[in-house]
C-alpha cells in the first residue's frame, strides 16, 4: 500500500503544475489506484485521485 500510494504521488506530483498528463501515465495511474481502493486504502488517495481525473490527457 505504501509503494503504491508513494507511486500515485509521484506521478501527482510530476504533472500537477501543468495539470496535463500522457495518457499512459493517466492509465497507470488509475490502475494504480484501484488496486489501493481495493486494499483498503483510506480516503487520502480520493482527492488526490479526484485532481488527476480532472487533468487534460496528452494523446
């Protein structure tokens, strides 16, 4: 859980002054982020998920 919650942020963190992400960085992302929902992980990752999906995706 903590691998994964360390690897949204970083991806976070590296788009979130342009607020536009690579597709493939965005799927990843979410895949990521099911897999921590799924094992039970708590709310934090929400708003930082909720950001990302609002984020203009680079074709």
């Amino acid at each position: 859980m903590c691998v994964l919650r360390q690897l949204m942020l970083d991806i976070y963190y590296r788009y979130k002054d342009t607020q536009s992400i690579p597709q493939y960085e965005a799927q990843n992302f979410m895949k990521m982020y099911e897999a921590y929902k799924a094992r039970g992980g708590n709310s934090f990752m929400d708003e930082v998920y909720a950001h990302v999906t609002t984020w203009e995706l680079e074709i």
